[in-house]
C-alpha cells in the first residue's frame, strides 16, 4: 500500500516570480501549492493575483512578436 503524505512543505519552498512585461514581478499572495508528483510535498507557490496581464500581453505583442517573426526554421 502506498503511503500518503498530506500537507508537506518543503523548508526551502518559494514563492515563484512571473516574468511579463520584461521584468520579473511576484504575485499579490502566496498563490497556489505546486506539488512534487513522487511525494505529495509543496516545492513552490505561484500566484497571477494583482499582476497587470494586460500590460503582459501588450508587451508580448509590441516587443515579443516582432522578434518571433524574424525568426526562420
């Protein structure tokens, strides 16, 4: 029988950073519990509360989508 592990959290556990806009920027709170699949422990949080993803997406076609298209396979 396979053992259950509830409510682990890692003690190195962080709090995960976005990337959007051209900077990196933490969410508003602790966010969602990212779990390692093999042991049910909590690795990291990650949050998108209080981020501008309006902004995200206006920079992503500005800057982002201009640079993709330079691109050749």
């Amino acid at each position: 029988m396979a053992n259950i592990v509830e409510d682990q959290v890692a003690s190195d556990a962080k709090v995960l950073q976005s990337y959007l806009g051209g900077k990196w920027q933490p969410g508003k709170e602790q966010g969602t519990a990212l779990v390692n699949p093999v042991d049910g422990s909590v690795v990291a949080y990650a949050s998108s509360e209080g981020l501008d993803l309006g902004a995200a997406l206006e920079h992503a076609r500005d800057v982002g989508s201009p640079e993709l298209r330079k691109l050749t396979y």
